[in-house]
C-alpha cells in the first residue's frame, strides 16, 4: 500500500482523533480511506443522476404523456 503524508489544522486532527478514541476507526488511514470511499460513491451518485439528466433532456418533449396514468402507475408501487 502506497504511503500519503496529509497536512490538518489542528481541529480537524483533534476530530479525527476523537473518532478513533471512540472506536469509530482503528486509524487516522482507516478513517481517510472511509471519507474517500464515500466520496467516491457520492461522485459516482451523482454521475449517474446527471447522465440521466442529459438523457432526458436530449430524448426530447413526450408526445404521448398522460399524467393521471403516471398517476395511476406510482400509486400502485
């Protein structure tokens, strides 16, 4: 595993110490390595939500939309 040498004001050092103490972590890399998986999860979210987006908005305007069948559908689930 690849080493990092990370720089933190003390308040945000002095939390993540606070998380390990409590038992949240076992380390100041377990801790990091959670916050980067995290993110990366909430970049790949918000990816697919995007992509989603576009597709949308590129098929064009319904021609053929009935909003009390869409209505209908979503009270059924």
């Amino acid at each position: 595993m690849a080493t990092m040498n990370i720089s933190l004001p003390e308040p945000m050092r002095n939390w993540v110490q606070e998380q390990i103490e409590v038992g949240k972590y076992a380390s100041s890399s377990d801790y990091v390595r959670d916050l980067i998986r995290k993110d990366q999860s909430r970049r790949e979210k918000i990816k697919a939500m995007q992509d989603a987006i576009t597709q949308g908005i590129n098929s064009g305007i319904a021609t053929d939309f009935n909003i009390d069948k869409l209505q209908e559908m979503l009270d059924n689930e």
